[in-house]
C-alpha cells in the first residue's frame, strides 16, 4: 500500500491540500481509511481523487460541520457599513477570549425584523472556524431543537454534543421562537454548567423578534448586542455588495430608502 500511498499524497499535492486544509491529523486519516474503503470495494487497487471526494461527504471536520448552513446564512444579512461595524466587533472580541474554561455566552436581536442576526452568527463563527479560533461550530436552528418536540430535550443534546470538542461554539438560530417557560429555564442551567475536561464553549443567540432585547432570554446571555437597520445613505453600498442590482442602478434603487433592515432590502433587490 505504500506505493498507493505514494500516489494519494501526489495527488493531494495537485489540488486536494487546500480543500482538506481544515481537517486534522486524525480527520485526514479517517478521511484516506474512508477513501480506499471506497476504492476496495470497488475492486480499484489504487485511491484516486474520486474517492477522495465521495470519503469528504462521510467525514466531515469537526470545524467545519455546520460549515454548508453557515455558508446558506452568510451571504443574505451582511453589509459592511457604518451601522453594523460594532456588531461585528463584539463578534470579533467575542471569539479573543483566553484559554480559561468558561461557556461564553452573546445575543444578538435585530433592532428590525430581518436586520441579519443570523447572518452576522454565521459569518463570525465561520471564520472563528477558519482562523482556528475554535475547533467545532455546530449551528441548531428552531426547527432542530424542536425536531422531537421538546425544545428542552433538543437543547441539552446540542450542548452535550460540543463537550466532544476542547473549543467550541454553538450557534442558537432565532431561539426565542421555541422557548417555553421549561426551556428558557433549560437553557439558563446550560449557560450556567461549567464545561467539562477545561474545555471553552462560547455560545451565540439569534433572536427573530426585536423584543427579545429586554425580554427574559436577554436575561440568561452574558451580553446582549443589538443588529440596527441599515441608516440612511447606507442601502446602495448594501445592494452593491450583494450583487444582486447593477452597480449603476444602486444609488437610484436606494434613493429616499431611510432606516431599512438590510434583509427586507436584498428581498426587494
């Protein structure tokens, strides 16, 4: 097998190096055990890119497993303007923190529905992914905590799940939209559970509904950052960075647009 080997790593040289660049030691190698199993059973002596890639859908780094819902939620939300500059500051400083065990635990709530909370969780804690900030992101949205019927239970699990990781962070997708009186109080035990094996957990509240700003869930996250709407004079560099209207035709589309939610811009765009 060594000389298959030999062969394998070659052809990771010509390209493959990049796309496995956020896997681990121990993950690449469960990512070539993967691959030539795939080879085997096809009766193939050799592992060739092909079944490189099929072994990439089975194993995952552990960086990157929520790495396709955090790419569906980027692009849609963010601006880079004036008013969202501390937001992405306080995203950014929550993610410097040192090596003491601790779960960390941030909030954000749109000042208008469709600001881009979530667009800005998953922006940050993808490159908190990428720059090696954490060593896991797991993104839970409603509908999964909710997917047995009890958000309690679903919550609990997606906490237990990142104890498997030394640094992680847990994104909270519009949660407030599944929170009863039990779950509020499930999650407030969660925040409050010291990690175990020194691990760091840091974890991000998406609210949907601008009242969550001082409701009880702002109660239970250690700090609490509020995504404006877009001021005036910011919507065309909006619609220009999205890409959805021609540079031209954004100072005109944005003309007379005041104080604006950046998603209620796109969907318009």
């Amino acid at each position: 097998l060594s000389e298959d080997a030999a062969l394998f790593v070659d052809d990771v040289d010509g390209g493959l190096a990049a796309a496995t660049d956020l896997y681990s030691g121990a993950e690449i190698a469960g990512l070539v055990r993967a691959a030539a199993s795939f080879a085997l059973s096809a009766g193939e002596a050799t592992v060739s890119r092909r079944h490189l890639e099929r072994a990439k859908t089975d194993v995952l780094p552990a960086a990157t497993r929520a790495t396709a819902d955090l790419d569906r939620r980027c692009p849609r939300g963010l601006a880079d303007v004036p008013s969202h500059a501390s937001v992405r500051r306080g995203l950014k400083r929550f993610f410097q923190t040192d090596a003491t065990p601790t779960t960390r635990s941030l909030l954000l709530v749109p000042e208008r529905r469709g600001a881009g909370s979530t667009a800005h969780a998953a922006f940050a804690s993808r490159q908190a992914a990428r720059n090696g900030a954490v060593d896991a992101v797991a993104l839970e949205t409603a509908y999964d905590l909710l997917r047995d019927g009890d958000a309690s239970a679903g919550l609990a699990a997606a906490f237990d799940a990142q104890a498997e990781h030394k640094s992680s962070v847990l994104v909270l997708d519009d949660v407030d939209t599944c929170l009863d009186a039990k779950a509020t109080a499930t999650l407030r035990a969660l925040l409050r559970r010291p990690p175990a094996n020194d691990d760091t957990l840091g974890v991000i509240g998406t609210a949907a509904d601008p009242a969550a700003a001082c409701g009880p869930l702002a109660e239970i996250f250690d700090e609490v950052l509020v995504v404006p709407a877009l001021r005036e004079g910011e919507a065309a560099t909006a619609l220009a960075a999205s890409g959805l209207v021609e540079p031209g035709a954004c100072a005109a589309l944005a003309e007379g647009v005041g104080a604006v939610p950046v998603k209620a811009l796109l969907r318009v765009a």
